[in-house]
C-alpha cells in the first residue's frame, strides 16, 4: 500500500500544530504555577516585592522598569495575563 504523500504531509502538519498547542498549554500552566509560588499573600497578582523574587526579574535588565511597564491597568500590582501579554508583546 503505497501512502499519499499530500495526506501524509498535512498528518504531520496536524501533528505538529497539535504538538505546539501542547506545549504551549503546558509552558502557560508551568509559569502560572511559577508565579503562584511567588504570590506569597495569595492574592492572585505580584506586588513589586513579590515580583522581584521571581526568575523573570532576575534575567530582566531592570525589575522596576519591566514591572511599571508590564502593569498595564497602573494598578500597582502584576496579573499573569500582564506579565504574559509584556513578554509577547517585547518579543
Ligand atoms: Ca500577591
Ligand atoms: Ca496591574
């Protein structure tokens, strides 16, 4: 049985596309957990405080500066959606 090689191509696409989306999930559940570990009063957001004990402020140049910048509603304090939606936005 001889395969055709177009199905067997957009196989492997799907594979692929499905592969990502994985990882992905898996990559946002990582950092969500990641951040709740720093989220030392549980309130669901990084104070200031809070954020510079995480990985990301340590490989930013500056803390303050990612941190002011990423706080998109000026609310003092970082969700996960802003400090996800910084880094791709900075990409
Ligand atoms: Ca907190
Ligand atoms: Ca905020």
């Amino acid at each position: 049985m001889k395969l055709n090689p177009l199905r067997s191509k957009s196989v492997h696409l799907t594979l692929l596309l499905v592969a990502a989306a994985l990882m992905t999930a898996c990559m946002s559940h990582r950092m969500e957990q990641k951040l709740s570990d720093h989220d030392t009063n549980g309130d669901g957001y990084l104070s200031m405080t809070e954020f510079k004990t995480t990985r990301i402020a340590r490989k930013v140049d500056s803390p303050e500066s990612f941190f002011h910048l990423a706080d998109a509603n000026n609310d003092s304090l970082l969700s996960l959606d802003e400090i996800k939606s910084h880094i791709k936005e900075n990409k």
